[in-house]
C-alpha cells in the first residue's frame, strides 16, 4: 500500500524549520537592476552574518562556558610524519652535527668567506639583487664571470681561501637559481663540503620593499626557524654557516631563514624594543590579555627572497660526476600535498 | 633477515626489518609526543666508541658465512675490526668487538687530516685453501692481504703481502688543478683470487692475488665516429658476476660501471694470448643517467645498477649490445628491466642476499631499504640517521620473518622462476633456451625428489607443475614426472 503524506500538510513536503532559518532577504540574483541588486546583496549578507552570529550564541550557552574555537585543520597541522625528522634527545644526531663540516662556523672557530658570481653575461637586475646581498650577508666577495667554468672557479676560490661559493643562476633578467657550495675540506676526511642548489623565487630589492631601512654594516643576528629533519638540519646548518657567529647586538640587525612548507623565506630585519606604558585602564573585557610588557617592532632591510631546496650533493659542485646526497624527484616524492621533506 | 650497515660516522647497526617499528604516529603533533623514537629493529654493535668522521667505515665483510657469525669493518683510518657473534639464540646478533688492525697500509695517520689521495677504497673476504684471507686496497692503488684469524693488534704479522697497482703511471691525475685518487673502484673474485681496480681515466686491470701479477688490463672502446675519441673511462663500481648467464665452468664475467654513466660487461674468463680486452655489452647511452656507484647481480641475467641521484635500474644482460649508441628510437629502454622506486640520494652499496630474491640498497639519504627483486616492490625501508656506506646481509634464516614470507612462498617451488621462458624475446631465443633448458632438467631432477619425499602436493598443483614442464623444456619426457606424481 502506497503511504500517503499526512493531510496537515495540505500537498506540500515537509520542510524540518527547526533546521533552516528562513532569511527575510533571499540572494537576490532574481533582480536585474545592477543598483538595487547590489544594495540588496549587501543587506543579504549583513543578514546572513547576523544569523550566523545568533547560532553560534545559541550553541555556546547550551555547551556552557569553556567552548574553544575548535583548530581548523591546515597542510602545516596535517602534515605526513617524517621518519627523518629530528627530536630533542637524539644523541647520535647531536654527535653527528658536532663532528660534521659546518661545526667549525658554528663554534665560531672559522670566519666564512664569501665569493659570489653569476651565470655569464648576466643581466642588470641581477648585479642590484648582488649589491644588497652583499648587504644581507658580510664578507662577500664579487667576481664576474667571465666564461670561466664552475669547477674552475671552485679551484680559483679555493686556492685563495674562500670558505663558501656562491652562484646566481638567472633567466629572462631575474635571479631563479642559487648554488652554494661548501669549499672548506673538512679537518678529518679531508672533502670539500656539500654544495646545495635552490630555487629562488619572489625577489623583492631593498629599493622595493615599502619603508624599507638601510642595512649597516654590523654583523646580523641568525635566525633559522623550521627545520624539522635531517635534511633541513643540513641545509640550515648549510645557511648558518655564511654567516660569522659573532652577533653585533648593537646593530640590531637579523636574518630569518623561515623554512615552511620547504620553502625557504629569507628576510633581513631592523628590531627595536618598545616598552609599553602601564595605564591605569578600566576595560570592559576583564578577560582579556594586556599584551607582553616589551613589545618589539620590525622594520625590513635589505632583499626579500624564497629559496626552494632543489638537491644537495656530496662534495663540490659537479654535476657531472657528482654523488647526491637528495636529489628532488618530482613524481616519486610529490605523491602527497601533505608531505614535506625540509 | 639480519642486515648490517655501516656508516661515515663510524656506527656499526644491525638492522632486522621484521622488528621494525610500523608507522603508528599519524601527525606531527603526535609523534612529537613520544620523546624519542626507538626502532626496535635497529640495534647498535659499536656502542662504546664514540662517533667520530675519521673512523668512518668504508667497507664491511663476511669474514664467516656460518651462521652469520663473524664479520669485519674497514675504517677511513686504515684500521681493520673483526666483530664476533655473540648470542645465538637471540634474533639479534649481538655482536663483539674481537680484534683489532690498525693502520693494514702502512700509512702512519697523525691527528691531522686524513690523505684523500690515500684512502682506503675497500675490501672483501677470499679463502685460499680453506684459509679465509681478506684482501684490502686504498685509492694510491695499493693492495694488502691480511689474515684477520690472528690475534689483536699484530698487523705486522697479519698483512701477508701487499703490492701496488698503478705503478709506473705518472702519480697523478688531474684536471683543472683538481687531483684524483689513483684508484676509485676496486672489487675481488673470491672464486679465482683476482682484484680488480680502476681509477680516473685509469682502464679496469686484474691482479691475481697468489702471484702478485698483472693478469689482464680493460682496453677501450674504438673510437667514436663523430668525435674521433675513445670514450672516456672511469670505472666507478665493479663486480664480478657469479653463474650468470654467460659464465661457464671457466670463471665469471665482469661488469663494470663507470662515473660516465654506463656500464660495460668484459669477459674475463681467458687469460693468456686469447684474451678479449674490448667489453662485449655496454648499457646504452641514456639508460644510465648519473655516475654508477654501486652494481649488484640479482639473479642469472639481471644486474641491479644504483646510480649517483638514487637510482636503482635492473637491467637485462642479454639485451645489451656492443654500442653504446643504439640505433633504435628507443634507447632508453633497451636492456632495462625496471627501476626500483625509493632510494632519494647516492646509492652506496647493493647488496643481495645468498639464496633468496632480496636486495638490500643503502645511500646517502640515510635509509636502508629492502626489494624483492623479482617484482621491484619494496619490502621494508628504514630510518638509520646517518650517510650509510656499505651493508651487508646474513644468511641465517630467522625463526620469524615478515618480509621472509615472499622468499618462502616460492621456496618449496622452484618451476615457478622458470617461467621466464615465456618472455625470452625471439631473436635471443636460441642462445638462452638452452642455458634455461638445462637448468630446467637439474631443477626438475631435485623437484622430483622433494616432492617424493614431502607428499604434500595436491592435485591442482601437479597439474600446474607438468604444465609448466611441458612448456618449459622440449626434451624432457612428460609421462615421467606426472607418472610420477600421480602414485603418490
């Protein structure tokens, strides 16, 4: 037997009210005047926050008092779990990096020296974006090009005591690549250290970037934040080791290696502390927080650019014969949006 | 399944992939909370030493197959270490440290910098009349044979012979004012006591071990029509191959791969006027693309070749021609059988077990990983933190083995492997049915007698097994073996 819909109904479905909140404005795309539907969209969607807000109060007095913004789920929160990330207590790990080719930077036992060059017959851009490096990190050294090969360079620079090598790849007159490479041997196995290649993206000059400041000479402060594995433990160490660990605090200057999501986001900064006044303030919301006592302001200095780790090989740059240490394979490696090897 | 790897720090590790720990922390936030992660399937041997560069270990050895029982180290300080079993009844080895060589080459190493020009480049175990010999080279081209069943510390006693290879030859290698070791690959022939060695621009020679001689010396290929120049030659990986395909009761092949991204196979079983100096295949251009640094033969015809950027191809020994410029529009594909996915960095050393399809591949990319060779898939891979540089796998079968349980499938059946014969191509069909075909009669022969005494097998998988028979092998009479089995 066919079931009948009940007769209060009077032909019409049922709709369950207590779930839909009927909204006095409907989305008006029905209206063809541009005006008025534009006026009537702003008053949807006035409404509609409205009844959004009206819920969520409802649904916060019936769970009582302690409701927690629940945390939405990002790619960082929902990141696939290295097994090659690096914990706290890892002795072996910690042996490792005392005994390896970049302990000596660190331990403040050798000073970096830098030789920067550039692909040949590089363009203009390029020599500005070199200029504020030379800025960014101390101790660098320009030399053209000239035709040379890399592995002729490598011998130049090693013969006259360079510590690192670095060379700007450019293309259609914007710097997109970086290698640096490692010269010092290290004072056991007696090899040129590693050299890493990275993609460099979003380059913004000193002369570009809004209110910027002008960099002095004083050696900067190092920050190397998010790098979780031992891979990303080599390249920050790789990156540390540019720069003499002797911090000239009174000029306030640091450089933020940001790793996130294996992008590298280098940024040079100006800090100043501000202490915060104390007042005597009656606020409404005696929950909430005054803030910290000191508070510390930011302006930016010299280049802005995004590094991406493309490989990194064992010895100095040969890309002939070279062994990889990691070697970026695209189809076997990008197999999930949530996996991240820095 | 009992591995052991060595690493450039030093470290020692004994690997069992069926205790591995399995993934159980889903996100970060998760793992982070367990303090620090302890492979169950991993276990130290040198615990007391601390991990230092200049004790890297370069090479490691079997020193005594039975039961796994003792094995050797050579460190970056010229230092030999012989490690004992000690428990037996455990699954792990528990290994000890038993005696000690220090400086096998001669080399007094001060506190400085080690010599790069005077590295130790590797080693490996022969025996010479029930004797098990260990025979060493460094990259001056050096060659120490050492007895390790002497006591500790008594080099001078232990190091039986030595002699040099590239003697004679201007010293020296350069380019660019960069200086080469003399020698960079070297690899031994326990069947016939040979050490092979090569180095930049340096052609592979064999050196026979009882008579201190130059026995045979790699010759070139001819010259390239474009270019008017032979090719370059750097052998980087060498490997002598045991019952392969082309190996008869004379001796072994040899397969060498170069930093020039190829390898080249050389037949090395005659040695006196005879003697074929030119290699009869080379991979073709594009197959290989970075430097080879390790080769390992993973059955009759298949030759697993690891590469400078992690990649693992297996590549077929019948296929290969003699030019390394293949005319066919497909050149990469001729000869290659497959890649084994996993490996993100240098792979150092390959390694296949003695009996069973499992290859164990380590890189500098710090992970141990395990393949079934026949299908490529991998079996385990695990997190060993540190640039490992060579491996080594036990024979000893564990009481219980997860990743054993593909080995033990096709164990009791050995028809199942013959089943190549359906995909031997037809140009190579003449040459290569008879090799299988004789293997196919031994194989049978033994099978006929396991299954008569086992009396396990059921009736669908008789049929099978004479079905395979007849396809297999022509001259084999059918109603035997069926006959056979259909009275049990």
């Amino acid at each position: 037997m066919k079931k009948k819909p009940d007769a209060s109904l009077k032909g019409k479905k049922p709709v369950n009210k207590a779930k839909t909140k009927t909204l006095v404005y409907r989305n008006p795309s029905h209206i063809h005047n541009k005006l008025k539907r534009s006026e009537m969209y702003g008053k949807y969607l006035q409404q509609k926050r409205k009844a959004k807000d009206e819920q969520k109060k409802i649904r916060e007095e019936q769970l009582g008092e302690d409701v927690q913004k629940p945390v939405p789920k990002t790619i960082d929160n929902t990141r696939e779990v290295e097994p090659t990330s690096v914990l706290e207590n890892d002795l072996e790990v910690a042996a490792d990096e005392a005994d390896d080719e970049f302990a000596p930077y660190f331990d403040d036992d050798v000073k970096p020296k830098i030789l920067i060059t550039t692909r040949p017959r590089p363009s203009q851009n390029v020599f500005y974006f070199i200029a504020d490096l030379q800025m960014l990190i101390p101790n660098l050294e320009f030399y053209p090009r000239q035709s040379y090969s890399i592995k002729e360079i490598c011998q130049f620079a090693m013969n006259r005591d360079y510590t690192h090598l670095i060379v700007l790849s450019a293309k259609s007159k914007v710097c997109n690549g970086l290698t640096i490479s490692h010269l010092q041997k290290h004072h056991d196995t007696g090899l040129a250290g590693p050299t890493a290649f990275f993609k460099v993206s979003n380059v913004v000059t000193a002369k570009n970037i809004p209110k910027h400041g002008k960099a002095t000479s004083h050696i900067p402060e190092l920050n190397l934040h998010g790098f979780g594995t031992r891979l990303g433990h080599r390249v920050g160490r790789l990156l540390g080791s540019l720069f003499p660990h002797q911090a000239q605090f009174q000029g306030r200057q640091v450089v933020t290696f940001h790793n996130q999501r294996d992008y590298i986001f280098v940024r040079h900064h100006r800090y100043i502390f501000n202490e915060k006044k104390k007042e005597e303030k009656k606020s409404k919301e005696a929950n909430k927080d005054e803030g910290p006592p000191v508070k510390a302001r930011l302006q930016e200095l010299g280049p802005r650019f995004s590094l991406k780790l493309r490989w990194v090989q064992e010895g100095i740059f040969d890309t002939l014969h070279g062994e990889y240490e990691w070697f970026h394979k695209r189809k076997e490696m990008d197999t999930s949006r949530r996996k991240f090897h820095l | 399944m009992r591995i052991v790897t060595g690493d450039e720090c030093g470290l020692l590790k004994e690997c069992l992939p069926s205790l591995a720990k399995k993934k159980s922390a889903k996100t970060v936030d998760e793992s982070k909370k367990s303090n620090i992660i302890v492979d169950e399937g991993i276990r130290r041997i040198n615990n007391g030493e601390r991990s230092c560069r200049r004790r890297g270990i370069v090479a490691l050895t079997w020193t005594n197959t039975e039961e796994d029982r003792e094995f050797s180290s050579l460190h970056l300080d010229g230092s030999v270490e012989v490690w004992e079993r000690g428990h037996f009844d455990e699954d792990f080895g528990n290994y000890r440290f038993s005696r000690k060589f220090d400086n096998i080459f001669g080399d007094v190493v001060g506190d400085g910098g080690l010599d790069p020009m005077k590295r130790p480049l590797g080693f490996s175990q022969y025996s010479i009349e029930g004797k098990s010999m260990i025979c060493a080279a460094n990259t001056e081209g050096k060659v120490v044979l050492l007895d390790p069943t002497l006591e500790n510390n008594q080099t001078a006693n232990a190091v039986r012979s030595s002699f040099t290879v590239f003697q004679g030859s201007n010293n020296k290698s350069t380019k660019l004012g960069v200086t080469y070791p003399l020698a960079s690959s070297m690899s031994v022939d326990e069947a016939n006591h040979y050490v092979a060695m090569g180095g930049k621009e340096r052609e592979t020679v064999l050196w026979d071990l009882n008579t201190s001689q130059q026995v045979w010396k790699a010759k070139n290929l001819p010259p390239d029509a474009q270019t008017l120049l032979q090719p370059q030659v750097w052998p980087t990986a060498i490997s002598f191959l045991k019952n392969s395909v082309f190996s008869n009761a004379d001796g072994n092949i040899m397969a060498v791969g170069s930093a020039h991204n190829e390898v080249r196979i050389y037949d090395i079983r005659v040695k006196d006027a005879q003697a074929i100096r030119r290699p009869f295949a080379v991979t073709p251009f594009g197959l290989i693309e970075h430097r080879v640094t390790a080769l390992c033969q993973s059955n009759a015809h298949t030759l697993v070749v690891g590469d400078a950027a992690g990649y693992l191809n297996a590549v077929d020994l019948r296929k290969l021609g003699k030019k390394a410029r293949v005319k066919k529009s497909i050149t990469t594909t001729v000869g290659s059988q497959g890649r084994f996915v996993g490996p993100v960095g240098s792979v150092q050393s390959v390694v296949k077990h003695y009996d069973s399809p499992v290859i164990a591949a380590v890189g500098l990319d710090r992970m141990l990983r395990v393949y079934d060779s026949e299908n490529r898939k991998e079996l385990a891979c695990m997190y060993l933190k540190q640039r490992l540089k060579c491996v080594l796998v036990g024979r000893e079968r564990m009481a219980r083995g997860d990743d054993d349980s593909i080995v033990s499938e096709n164990e009791g059946d050995i028809d199942q492997e013959d089943v190549v014969d359906d995909y031997v191509d037809s140009d190579l069909e003449g040459s290569v049915n008879e090799n299988n075909e004789d293997d196919d009669d031994d194989d049978d022969g033994d099978d006929h007698s396991g299954s008569q005494d086992s009396q396990e097998l059921s009736e669908s998988e008789s049929d099978i097994e004479s079905e395979e028979n007849s396809s297999a092998s022509d001259d084999e009479d059918d109603a035997p073996p069926s006959g056979k089995r259909r009275k049990q």
